[in-house]
C-alpha cells in the first residue's frame, strides 16, 4: 500500500485520474464476475421458483374453470399424471423427472439438469408436474445480468464523464497557479489571476494574489529602508571622518577638543545603536524556544533595569511601575531586548509619564502620548514600518519575533489618554519553581 501510495504521489494529475480509473475498473470487473454473478444466480433461484409455483396454481385455475389442459405458459411445461406416474404424451425432460420419482409421492420441488420443477397431489389422486426449461431460465438469467452490467457501465460511464470534467475545471486553475508562481520565481510582476472560485483553489489564488501583493510591498519597503539605511549610516561615518580629520590638523570645529570629541562620540553612537538593530533583528529570526516549558525567568529584575537606563534620558517623563514577581518562559537576553525596545519606544512619544504593569501572565507599558491611527496599528509589527519619530522600523518587529518564539501575544492599541502595548501568555505552562 506505501508503494502504491508513493508511486500514485510520483505521477501527474492526469496519469494519476488515469491510473485511478484503471484500479476502479479492475476492482469492479472483479466484483462483476464474483459478488455480482453469484447475487444475479440467487436472485434468479428465488424469482425462477416463485414463478414456478404461480404458474402452477395459474394452470390449476384455469384447468378448473375452463375444464381443459390446453394453457400455454412461456418456458413452462404441465403435465397430469395418476396415482402412479403414467401419463400420456410427456415429454422427454418430463419423462426423465418422473422415473426420478416415487409413487405415490408427496408434493415436493426440486432441480433436475438445471431444469425446475414441482410436483403436487391434486384432490382425486392424480399429480400435477409443473417444469421450468433450463433454457427460459438462462435466458432469464442473461437478460438480468446483461441489464445489471449495462446499466452499471452507464452509471460509470455518465460518472467518468462527469469526474473528467470536474478533474480538465481543477487542472486548468491549477496551472495558472503554476504558471503564476513560476512569473514570480523569475522576479516578474505577473498579471493577477482571474480564477472564478469560491473554493479552496480559489482561497489558494487569492492567497497567492496577496502574498505577492505583501512580497511586492516588503521589497519596495526593503528597498526604501536599504537607501534610508545607507544615508543614515553615511552621515554618521562622514561625520566622524571629517571631525576627526579636522581634529588632527589642529583645528576644532566646536572650539575645543573636547566639544569637537563629544560631537564624534555622539555619531559613533548613533552609527553604533544602528547597527546594533540591524544585528538584533537577523538574530532574532534564527531565535529558536529551547528552554523548558516551564515559566522560568524572573521578569521583574529585568525590567527594573530597563526602566533605570532609560529613566535618565529625559528628565520630564515620569516612571510609574508597578511590578510583581513574576515569571516568563524564555531567555533573558531576547526579554531584555523586548523590554527595552518596548521602553524606548514609549519613551519616543510619550508626553509626561510611562507607567510599567508587570502581573502573571501580562507585560503592559503605556504611554500618554498620541493616538496611533489605523493604519499604523495594522502596521505596528512589521518589519522597516516606521512610525512618527521612529528610528529604523526593527523595535517592534524585534518584540514581535521573540513573542511568537516563546508563545506570547503582543498587541498595541489606543487609549483614552494615550498608547498602551499589551504582552500577554497565550499558553498554559507549567508553574515555575519559586
């Protein structure tokens, strides 16, 4: 059966149907000749004697009404004979039945060289021999059976019809869907697929149609990001070249050396915490979960000192926290970054507070800044989607990646006085040990 499965899965479509249809008709050329001829057999036995017997009280009738002998029945040979088996003008089939027989006898049936008869006690003594010929009966029987299998071989027929067509309405969308993929293996922009279903091919096309659609969209936006990238890399770089440069030949673009130092340091920086991102993000696509199962990492320790890292870039923000122990399952570094990224981000936007929640299960920062729209919110997490203010677009991809790594939900949305971001555990884990 493997093979036959690994063979059928090795062929086309088309030779697959075929192959299947052979199998089919193997399959019932085998029934015909073995369930099907031994049913039509017994069908025929039972439909043969009952026959018999209502042709033989049909005769009795007749004979008794009308006082003669003389009613033809097809197939159907009658004969009186007395109390010892005589009678005058049998047949030879007839002759032979009766020196089979006792008498006197009683009513009995029976099968003589395929022929049926019955043999019954009439009131004054005499017998009646009913006979049903052999060949009515294979008649009969060939007649049922060629029925059966003409019949059968039209309600196949009609089937394989109706099976081709449906198999010619499943290759034809099948490869467009072929040939639109293989445009988009080459780097062309296919035309759209115009597949007319409801069904899951149609589902199929329509998420192909937009997945190029995204995949087109990500390029463009990988393009974008690329060029911003290169600018934003190049003006640090340049900078740090002409101050340092300027700096060897004595000369002091802010006044002194060490004014003229900090401005490097701060591109360097800047050129530093770039890079980092770009870094962070690959990493963050290779993250596997390889922890246990359990909720094993302590979060408030980790997003306490967060909170004191950042608290200090802007003085007219306010830190609310309200922290409980609790535990994630995961790594520290990737909750770190998560944390931090979640931090820096309310800290880009917020007005006058950034207030923490941290309690079984959930991770909320919000921040009082300004409503997102909603086409930001459809966009918070995709990669090189930048907001107001934003940086490079990774933060909140970043934050996205390592969620669905260790199971958690990450969600951001509008409040009445600002923006909050909500991690929750969207899996039943075991309780960590305290």
């Amino acid at each position: 059966m493997k093979r036959l499965r690994i063979w059928l899965n090795g062929l086309s479509l088309i030779q697959q149907f075929i192959a299947i249809c052979f199998i089919v008709v193997m399959v019932l050329g085998i029934f015909s000749f073995t369930f099907l001829t031994s049913g039509v057999n017994s069908f025929v036995n039972t439909t043969m004697n009952d026959y018999l017997n209502h042709s033989q009280e049909t005769y009795l009738i007749y004979r008794e009404s009308n006082n003669e002998e003389n009613l033809v029945q097809s197939g159907i040979l009658q004969l009186v004979v007395d109390e010892n088996g005589n009678a005058e003008a049998a047949s030879q089939i007839q002759k032979d039945i009766l020196n089979t027989l006792t008498f006197p006898s009683e009513d009995l049936e029976g099968n003589y060289n395929n022929n049926l008869y019955s043999l019954k006690k009439l009131d004054d003594g005499s017998y009646i021999l009913t006979v049903l010929q052999e060949e009515y009966r294979d008649s009969f029987e060939r007649t049922l059976f060629d029925s059966v299998i003409n019949m059968s071989l039209l309600v196949i027929s009609v089937l394989f019809i109706i099976i081709v067509i449906w198999v010619f309405t499943l290759l034809h969308p099948l490869n467009q869907i072929k040939t639109y993929i293989e445009k988009i293996e080459a780097g062309s922009d296919p035309k759209p697929l115009e597949i007319q279903r409801t069904d899951e091919i149609g589902e199929v096309a329509e998420a192909l149609q937009d997945m190029q659609k995204e995949l087109k969209q990500q390029q463009q936006i990988r393009e974008e990001m690329i060029q911003n990238i290169s600018h934003d890399l190049k003006t640090p770089i340049a900078t740090i070249k002409s101050y340092s440069e300027a700096l060897k030949d004595g000369v002091y673009p802010y006044g002194t050396p060490e004014k003229s130092a900090d401005v490097i340091y701060e591109h360097a920086e800047r050129l530093e915490k770039k890079v980092y991102s770009l870094i962070t993000f690959n990493k963050m696509g290779y993250l596997a979960d390889t922890s246990d199962q359990s909720n094993n990492l302590q979060m408030k320790p980790i997003v306490k000192r967060a909170i004191m890292d950042l608290e200090l870039i802007r003085s007219d923000v306010s830190f609310v926290s309200e922290l409980d122990d609790v535990y994630f399952h995961g790594e520290e570094e990737p909750w770190r970054i998560v944390v931090e990224n979640l931090l820096d981000n309310a800290l880009r936007y917020a007005k006058s507070e950034v207030k923490i929640v941290l309690k079984k299960n959930l991770l909320e920062v919000y921040n009082d800044g300004e409503n997102m729209d909603e086409e930001r919110i459809a966009k918070l997490f995709k990669p090189y989607e930048k907001g107001s203010g934003g940086n490079f677009g990774l933060g909140l991809s970043i934050v996205k990646r390592v969620c669905d790594t260790y199971g958690y939900q990450v969600s951001g949305e509008n409040t009445n006085e600002g923006v909050v971001f909500r991690i929750k555990d969207s899996t039943k884990r075991k309780k960590a040990k305290p």
